[in-house]
C-alpha cells in the first residue's frame, strides 16, 4: 500500500558507459553448517502497546558503560497521528550478572508532524563521544510530502541528549525537517559521521531526479550531508550532496535508485553506499525495455576539491539479472582492514535468486573496472539460511558476519552465519558456518538490520519474535551471540 521500498524495510527486515565497471570473478565456494553449539540469547522482547516499542529497526549502539541503545519503528503510543504508530528510542543496561536480564527503558517517544516531531524510524543509531545520540525517521517534521492524499512530512534527522543527573529526562531535538522531496524524502538507514562532526545519510526518495523508482513517492532518493552549527544552540544546516535519477525510460542502463544508507566513508572523505533499485533497465527486477526500477548499484561519491562544488557520483557496479551476479542490495557495504575492497549482501541474484555476499575489488593495472567475485550464494530451504537484508561486519582474519532473513531448517525464520576463507589451490574457498538458526517466538525471527561486533560477540535486532504481542509474529527482539 505505502510502496515497495519502504514496506520491506520496515517489515523485513548510469550511463552506457558504466557497463564498463561490470567484471565479474566466479569462486568455487564450499559451504559447511556449524557442528558445534553456539551460544544465542535474547537479551529483551519488546512489548509493544501500550508503553513499549516494537520492530526495532537498524544498528544498535553501545556507550562507554556498556549500554545498548537503539530505535523502534513502531509502537510507544497509539495516538500518533501518522500512517504507522510514532516509534520509540530505547536504552538497554545489562545485569550485574551475566545471563540475567537486561533491563530496558523507553528514552523517548516520537510524537508525529501535527507536533513538528518525527515518527517511524526506518534506521539505527549513531552516538557521539559526549552520549548523544542520532537518528533519523521516516516520516513527520514539517515537510510538505503527502501520501495517499495524507500529509505525513518528509522526515526528519534527531538527536536525543541524556540528562545531568542519572535518571532525568533524555532531551529530544528535531536537527533538521526535509522540508520538500526536491531536498529529500524518507530517511533511511544509520547515519555516519566525519572526523568534523558531519553526519551523512541517505533518503530512499526525493531528491528531485528520477520518476521510475515507485508509484506512491516522487524522485529516487538522495544522498545528504547535516553540518554542525559552529556556535551553540545554531541550526544545523543541510545539504543535498546527490540526487539519483534511477533508470529513465527507453535506455538501458541508468543511474542507481533508493540509497539504503548504511554509507561508509574513506580515508579521503569520499562516500560509498548502495542503491536497491536502478541500474540496468531489463530483467527479474522489475525493468523492462521501457525503463524501470532495475537490481541496484554500488556507488561511490566523490568529495569535491573546493569547498563548496559539486560531488561526483562513480557507479563502481551494477547488479544484473543472471546466475552468476546478486542483484537488489538492501544494505550498505564493508570496507575491509585496508579500506580498499568492498563486501555487501544482496536480497536476491546468484543462481537460485535468494541472495549472495559479494566483494569488489580496486582496479589494478590498466584495468579502470572494479571486479565483482561472489563469496556465497543462498540457496532456497536449508540449513544455511537466504536473503540477507542486513550489513556484513568484519571479523578477525578478513571473516565476515551476517544474517539472513529467512531460511535455515524446519523454520525458515533466519541465521546469523560467519564466512571465513581458505586455501584452495589456485581459488580461494569460502565456508559458511551457520552460528545461530532463528526458531520463532520465544526465539527472535527474521533478522534484518546490521550486526555489531562488540568484545568478541555479536549484537543485533529482529523486527519479529519473542514474548510480546504484537500480531502473529511477536514484537521483535535484541539478541547476542557468541561465535
């Protein structure tokens, strides 16, 4: 009803000339199921109504003491006056013993546009080095933006600032409203910050280029930039640093469409990302020979010289539909240890279409291309899992970690798995070890945000499962796991 993008998220969860960057590397990959027990708990159930949170969504994020913070798209009121319930920023302290429960406490309430305020988060958390946090919602603020004949806002980017005194109130502060889909429309993802104190972003549409990437919502999203006021108590100030155009109709290839967020940044300040739509025009992902959505980019925006000019968008690959490639990327990237290759899930492509873990590599030599080599590719029902919507974290020795979405035995209600590499001969070979199989209520369901990776275990969210109830599925969970 509210259009493809969006729904997944919260549930789940160009030019001719750009072929050149299309290189691919086929790997030999044996997958190997874990054998020996790994040790998952869930560390809270969300409630849900009247007084709790429920689908947390995004990264979570953890301060000095060991807390965990984090954000809900639904739930903490049932009087927001918006398309979905206003969602919540919660904090969760761990016990004093381990293996206890852990204790959560509702931070903050959104409170919808009719207060100027935000509602539904569809990302995570950032933290400063002073404990404020920063996020953004989907939706509310004073933006213009109207859906199905509603006013819902455009969305808005937040910070919540914990009290003096242990135990005050948390303070929240709407930093900016996108004020039309011209400068950008529903925020997507976690934020990021520079060594400045910049933080960048994305919004899966507006942006004010593109008409192809969905029906409900106009343009196909930006990327932006939210600078610090250099004196306390100023107004942030925002700028629109990108403005993807999708696939235009009649051609075959195009820009990307719908930034997921989840951006990194480089040494030098440039950003890389990825885009769920656009690309190339034809194929199982929606295109046609008229133009259309198309299975996603990897793009990378490169920072100006002078202060002030324009960025430059490089699509380093466009994601097709054939056996051999992922397509429709519905997180953001890894850098590995050197900040030069590129590791990212894709939600479908490889040759059963349930998704794969990808690296890019640098060009080198005379070669101007990046070249993409499939890790891992899903298959449908078993044991290993299928359709990774989250972020890869990076492990000692160059292993990755992950999740799936679905899949992984008798209940397909997804895994958290481990990709490490070794010797093979001439090829490099990839194993799967599956750490955790998500069993269903009272068990998390259907991971979909980023892992964590703090003191050796792994953090994260589902949107479904546990002890609440909320619907069939349960409220959502937070979970560790010890690899």
């Amino acid at each position: 009803m509210f259009g493809k993008s969006i729904l997944l998220w919260v549930t789940r969860f160009v030019r001719v000339s750009s072929m050149a960057s299309i290189a691919f590397a086929i790997v030999p990959v044996a997958s190997a199921q874990a054998t020996t027990a790994h040790n998952e708990q869930v560390l809270y159930s969300f409630q849900g109504l009247p007084n709790d949170g429920y689908q947390p969504v995004g990264a979570v994020v953890f301060d000095a003491a060991g807390n965990l913070y984090g954000a809900t798209a639904e739930g903490g009121s049932s009087s927001c006056p918006s398309i979905q319930q206003c969602g919540t920023v919660y904090e969760l302290s761990p016990p004093a013993v381990k293996g206890e429960p852990w204790t959560e406490t509702v931070l903050y309430v959104f409170k919808g546009n009719k207060f100027n305020d935000g509602t539904s988060p569809y990302g995570g958390l950032v933290i400063d080095s002073a404990g404020n946090l920063y996020g953004t919602t989907g939706y509310g603020g004073t933006g213009n933006c109207v859906l199905l004949g509603i006013l819902v806002g455009c969305g808005t980017v937040y910070e919540l600032s914990p009290p003096a005194q242990k135990g005050g109130t948390w303070t929240e502060q709407v930093l900016y409203s996108f004020p039309t889909p011209e400068e950008g429309y529903a925020p997507v993802g976690d934020l990021v910050f520079d060594s400045s104190g910049n933080l960048y972003g994305a919004t899966a549409f507006g942006g004010g280029y593109g008409t192809t990437c969905d029906e409900f919502y106009q343009y196909c999203g930006a990327i932006f930039e939210l600078s610090p006021p250099q004196q306390k108590g100023g107004s942030w100030s925002e700028q629109t640093l990108y403005g993807f155009k999708g696939t235009a109709r009649g051609v075959l290839t195009g820009d990307g469409g719908s930034p997921n967020g989840g951006l990194r940044l480089d040494a030098s300040g440039n950003i890389y990302g990825t885009t769920m739509d656009g690309g190339f025009a034809v194929g199982v992902c929606g295109g046609t020979w008229q133009g259309g959505p198309g299975c996603g980019t990897v793009f990378e925006l490169v920072r100006p010289r002078d202060k002030g000019g324009a960025w430059t968008e490089n699509v380093l690959h466009i994601f097709l539909d054939n056996s051999e490639d992922g397509a429709t990327p519905y997180s953001g990237i890894t850098f590995d240890a050197e900040l030069s290759s590129i590791y990212g899930t894709t939600g479908g492509g490889g040759p059963t279409q349930y998704g794969t873990v990808y690296r890019l590599s640098p060009p080198s030599g005379n070669s101007l291309s990046w070249t993409e080599t499939l890790l891992f590719s899903f298959q449908q029902n078993n044991s290993e899992g299928a359709i990774p919507t989250g972020s890869l974290v990076l492990g000692p020795g160059s292993t990755l970690y992950g999740t799936t979405s679905w899949g992984g035995g008798d209940q397909p209600d997804g895994t958290v798995f481990e990709l490490s590499a070794s010797a093979g001969g001439k090829s490099e070979i990839f194993n799967l070890d599956v750490l955790h199989t998500f069993e269903g209520p009272p068990d998390g369901q259907w991971p979909s945000a980023s892992l964590v990776r703090r003191a050796g275990s792994l953090y994260s969210t589902t949107p479904d499962g546990g002890t609440g109830v909320c619907g069939y599925t349960g409220c959502g969970t937070i979970f560790e796991v010890e690899p």
